[in-house]
C-alpha cells in the first residue's frame, strides 16, 4: 500500500475503504457525559485547558494537539498493517487498535505534559504538580468508538 498521509490519497483511501464495508469511522476523545463530582463536563475542562482561558487565567495546555501529532506514524502504521486491499477495508479488530492507540496517545500527553506549570495557588490545592493531573478523570475519560 502507498502512503497515506492526508489530501487527496487519504479522501480516497476512505472512500475506497468505506465501499468495502466493514469499519467507517474511529471516533476519540471525550464522547460521552462523563463529569467530575461537581457536575463540571471533563469535555468542558479538557477544552478550556486544550485552548487556555479568553481572560488568560488559564495557559494553553495543547495536550490533544500534542497528542495527534505524536500518534499519526503509529496510526499510520498501524493502517498499513491492517488494511486488505482485496477486501478495501479495515476490519473491526484493526479499526478497535487503532482506537486505543489515539487514546493512549491523548492520555499519555495529559500525563507527561509539564509545561506551562500551575500557579502557585493551584498547587495548593493539588495533590501533584503535573499541570493536567489532579484526580485522573481528565485522562481516564479518554474514550474511542468504532462505528
């Protein structure tokens, strides 16, 4: 199989995949209702950390950014490995791999990002000092869905 890096080939690449049946999308990131026990939406949080605050309380923290950027190669990999060009398609189980590798990725930022640093007030109030890390729910909220 060529390269599939986006463009034109990747428009038909899906195109072609999707005549084939099987999988038609991989869906990742904050799919569902999940909220902290306050009620705040963890997608509201990831968001607002993902962009920073309009008042500028809140630094941009482009974990998700990071994250797509560092999981294309093995997402790409990983399609080169399981696509079957006599069927045209991705099955189920590859589709599911890849999946988990983009939410490994995005958590795996969470977990590592360190920079812009929380201020001194909100380490106060933290158990840790990793920016995006205080219970685990902006990470463990991470999700994917095959469809």
């Amino acid at each position: 199989m060529g390269n599939v890096r986006g463009g034109k080939k990747l428009d038909a690449f899906i195109k072609k995949a999707k005549r084939g049946g099987g999988v038609s999308r991989v869906r990742f990131g904050y799919l569902g209702n999940q909220q902290y026990p306050d009620g705040t939406p963890v997608s509201d949080v990831a968001m607002l950390n993902e962009f920073g605050s309009r008042a500028g309380h809140i630094p941009q923290r482009a974990f998700f950014r990071r994250a797509l950027d560092k999981m294309r190669d093995d997402l790409s990999r990983e399609l080169r490995r399981g696509y079957d060009p006599r069927k045209g398609r991705v099955s189920e189980e590859v589709a599911a791999r890849l999946g988990r590798i983009a939410q490994e990725h995005v958590r795996r930022s969470i977990q590592e990002l360190r920079d812009p640093p929380n201020a001194p007030g909100t380490l106060e109030n933290k158990s840790g000092s990793s920016p995006l890390v205080d219970s685990g729910e902006l990470a463990r909220a991470v999700e994917h869905h095959v469809e």
